[in-house]
C-alpha cells in the first residue's frame, strides 16, 4: 500500500509541504475559464436586490421543497429574506416536513475523536493554530487510539466516529489508515454482547486522489470537509501565510476529488461567524448544486459549526461576523428547505436549547458525550480546560442523557451504519432519500440498533422511558411493512438474545 511521497516524507517547512502535497493539475480541471464555482459578485448582487418576499412566492418555494426538490440560489435568497413572523412559522413547519419525509422521526448519533493536534496552518480561529505557542501538541499512537475506542464503544456505546486532527505530515495518510485498521479492529464485551464502532468518517485536511481511493479502499464513512467561509477575501484574511489551507480552491474542490476517487458519501460545510452568514448559506447552495451538476451525487451531509471561544484566538469572540441565536436558526431551516436530503449536522457546540431547536428545523445527526481534546475520553475528566483541546463544548450532556431527552419528544436515536456496508451511499442513496425509499431500511435499522443499544448501555431509567417509544416504532414497522414485519421480528428477539450487528 502506498501513499503520495508528500505523505511520507518530513518536510523543511510548510512552502515545501504544499509544494509536494498540493497537486495543481487536481484543482484546474474543475475551474472554468480560470473560475472557480463560487462567484462572490454575483452572490452578492443577489443579496443586495432580493427584498421582503411575497408570501404566496414563499409558498410557491415551499411546495418545491416539499416535493424534495434543490432549491436555487435566488429562491435560497428569497427564503433568506423572509422576517414576517407568520411566514417563518411556516417555513419551520415546512421544514420539519421536509426533515420527517426523508428522515422520519429519527437522529443518528456519533462522537468526534481528536487524535492529533500539531498543524501546520494558521486559522485565526482555531486552537490548534501552529501559532498557539499555549496548545500542549499530542498524536495518539495506536494504543491511544485503541482506550480511546474502548471507552466510546464499550463505555459510553457509540457505533460512529468521526476523526478529528490537525494537518501536519504526522498525520499523514498512512497514519489515518492505521488509525482506521486499529478502530475497526477494536472489540469490546457489554452487557449483553460485543460492541465496536462501525463506521468512522473522516474530518481531516483536502487530499489528493490518490490517498482518497486509500481511504475508501479502508472503509471510510463520510469524508468531510468545511470550507470555513466560501467568500474569497475572508478566506485569504482567516488564513494568512504559505500554509496549505490558504490555498481557497484546493479545499474548494476536494469534494469533486473525493467523488473522484468512489468516496460518495461526501460532507460540506461552513463556519459561521467568518463572513456574513447569508453569503455563506448561499455559497453552500452553490456547492450542492455543483456537486449534484458535475456528478448527480450531492452532499451527504451539511455541517455548519459557529464559532466558539478557544485559545489564543482571540477571533473566535471578537469576530464581527458572529452569528446570533435567531440567525442562526433562520440559516438552519432555510439550508433545510434548500438541500432537502442531505443529512444535516448540528454539534455540542451549542447549547442545548438551540440543538433541541434545531431538531426541529431539520436537523438529523448530533454528537453526544463529547470530548475535543486529544485523548479525552480515556483521561475522561469531568472539566473542559480550553488548553489542550480545539474550541469550549456547549452541550456536555452524556449519551444517555440525549436518548432520553430526544425520546421524551418522541424521536428514536438511530445507531443505524449499514447505509454504507451494504452499498447505499452516494447517488444510490440520494435516489432512495429524494423518494423515501431508504426511510424504510433506516427504520427498521433504527429500532435494531435502539435495541441493542439500551440492553447494552442504558441506565434502568432510561430503559423504562425509552421502551414504549421503541414497541410504538416496531409497530409501525409491522403496519407499514407487513410482508417484511417477520423476518424484522426474528431480528429483534435475537438481538435481544444478545446477537449483535443484524441490519437490513
Ligand atoms: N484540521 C482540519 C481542517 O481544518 O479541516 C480538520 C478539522 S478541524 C479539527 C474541524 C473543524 O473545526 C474545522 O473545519 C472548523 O470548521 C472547526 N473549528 C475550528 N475552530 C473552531 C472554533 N473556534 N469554534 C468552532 N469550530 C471551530
Ligand atoms: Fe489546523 Fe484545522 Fe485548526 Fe486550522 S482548523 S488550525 S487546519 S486544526
């Protein structure tokens, strides 16, 4: 197995790192006339003449939403527009609609894990920054890696991961795939039965074509990537010097890579809190339709992370682009109506009461238990130290806290990772999700993982809340799902009988 020779070598210094890693003949086949997709003036034109929108034209944007249509970008804008407080009401409706008939009433959840923080780029806003002379600098080897997983799998119950790191040659390629082959390696015993995570997907540096093909050879989930702010100047101003993620249309176009290489499953993304947060929905409405034009396969997931405190970065809090609560959950139920199946992704960052608000604008995976410093989970103190890790955590709530919470409001916490270990990923999926084909799989996925999960990890609280929801989704199965209902039957009792990992 081999690796591009960028990935193996150390290099003297981050010009010489991007002149090996960044390969230019990768970037120009998708530029136009010398232009990337994302064109600033017009988006910005667009914003400038797009004025309070007439309900009935809102209305007419909402039904093609509703039929599980890509929105374009001037009815993204329109929808951005909207302040009446009658017409966003519907807009948050429509999009809980949108949300329940390609997801139904489920979450999916996962953890990040962070396994290394030396990096050689210089995002003002970041932690991990090489310039944070404070930030104590680890890279788990893998016997890390392996407690980290005990304690995700076997303690706390995760089947998803998604692997953090800083860009550095310490992290190359083939450090990610060791880190792949050790965390699918890892098995833990339960209650009930064994536990491992089942699929990790990746939040690491662009990459060339050839190291993507790796990657997928082993077993990535989503490869994701969030272009931080999608407006040019912002761009070059948040990461300042030769670093190689100052270069805009390498990270631009990794996605297109990445499709490239059979990675389909692929997830976008913005900070918000760098640039004006309308600009940002619009680009990543750009991105989708790009990515949906050049391939019919758009993004899996949408991401949009607000900037948190961290150290050294006195950015993070100082930016004049900070976005505010209601923006922000204006922004979410509009890329909900936008892009109405991809997953959307809203992380303990927030705060609790804006999560539990963006469930209900649409969003489908939340991460729970979470730790974002390096080796955090086994350490497993109690205490964020903001030395040590990327950015301050607002939702620290334990797993079994959030089932129960999102139980409480009658959504069921899918474990579900078979979409892609049974080949529906990609434009497969996307078919399956734009006609609420897949919704049948998850379902019945969704109440096999929930099985195993509280037998194996629930608190007896937490089973006694839980229980009811699960019978009521098992007999929905058998009402929508007659022909299919008995052989889901035979499933459950022999997860219950502690078999483990049955999935359709
Ligand atoms: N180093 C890789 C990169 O930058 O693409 C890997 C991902 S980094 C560990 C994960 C993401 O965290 C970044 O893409 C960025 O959007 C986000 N992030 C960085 N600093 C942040 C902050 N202060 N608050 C919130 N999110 C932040
Ligand atoms: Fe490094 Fe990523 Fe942090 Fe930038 S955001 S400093 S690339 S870890």
């Amino acid at each position: 197995m081999t690796t591009t020779a960028a990935n193996q070598r150390m290099f003297d210094n981050e010009s010489d790192y991007c002149a090996h890693f960044i390969r230019h003949d990768q970037i120009d086949k998708y530029l136009a006339n010398d232009r990337d997709f994302i064109p600033d003036d017009a988006i910005q034109a667009l914003l400038a003449t797009t004025g309070e929108p007439d309900p009935q034209c809102v209305r007419d944007i909402l039904a093609k939403s509703l039929a599980i249509e890509t929105l374009t970008p001037e009815e993204t804008a329109t929808l951005l527009r909207v302040t009446a407080p009658g017409l966003q009401a519907e807009m948050v409706e429509a999009a809980w609609q949108v949300k329940h008939k390609v997801y139904d009433n489920r979450i999916v959840t996962f953890a990040p894990l962070y396994i290394s923080n030396p990096c050689l780029n210089r995002c003002l806003y970041c932690g991990f920054s090489t310039d944070n002379q404070q930030q104590c600098r680890t890279h788990l080897g893998m016997e890390d890696i392996r407690r980290e997983c005990e304690v995700l799998a076997g303690g706390i119950g995760h089947k998803r991961l998604i692997l953090d790191c800083g860009e550095h040659p310490e992290s190359s390629t083939d450090y990610l795939l060791d880190a792949l082959r050790t965390i699918y390696g890892t098995q833990v015993r339960t209650r009930r039965g064994v536990a491992q995570i089942r699929r990790v997907n990746l939040n690491v540096a662009p990459m060339p074509i050839e190291d993507l093909r790796l990657l997928k050879g082993a077993g990535i989930g989503t490869f994701q990537v969030f272009q931080e702010t999608y407006h040019h100047d912002s761009y070059r101003r948040m990461h300042p010097g030769n670093t190689p993620k100052s270069d805009y249309r390498w990270r631009l176009t990794c996605m297109h890579r990445a499709l490239e290489a059979g990675v389909d499953d692929v997830g976008i993304g913005v900070l918000f809190g760098l640039y004006d947060w309308r600009f940002e929905v619009l680009a990543l409405v750009h991105h989708a339709r790009e990515l949906e034009a050049r391939f019919r396969i758009g993004p899996h997931t949408i991401s949009f992370p607000r900037l948190q405190p961290a150290s050294a970065a006195p950015l993070a809090t100082k930016s004049p682009w900070l976005v505010s609560d209601a923006d922000f959950l204006h922004a979410i139920t509009v890329l909900r109506l936008s892009v109405p199946y991809s997953g959307m992704i809203i992380t303990a960052r927030e705060r609790e009461d804006v999560r539990r608000e963006a469930v209900r604008r649409g969003c489908t995976q939340m991460d729970a238990g979470s730790r974002v410093g390096i080796g955090a989970y086994a350490r497993f103190s109690e205490t964020q130290e903001i030395d040590g890790q990327q950015f301050i955590l607002g939702d620290t709530r334990s797993l079994d806290e959030l089932v129960c919470d999102l139980a409480r409001q009658g959504t069921i916490t899918s474990f579900c990772t078979a979409g892609y270990r049974c080949g529906r990923t990609g434009g497969c999926i996307m078919d399956a999700l734009k006609t609420g084909k897949e919704g049948k799989f998850c379902k019945v996925n969704a109440v096999l993982t929930f099985r195993e999960w509280l037998d194996d990890f629930a608190n007896p609280q937490s089973l006694t809340l839980c229980e009811p929801l699960l019978q009521r989704e098992l007999e929905e199965i058998r009402q929508q799902l007659p022909k299919l209902y008995p052989t889901v039957q035979d499933a459950y009792d022999r997860i219950s009988a502690g078999e483990r990992d049955i999935f359709f």
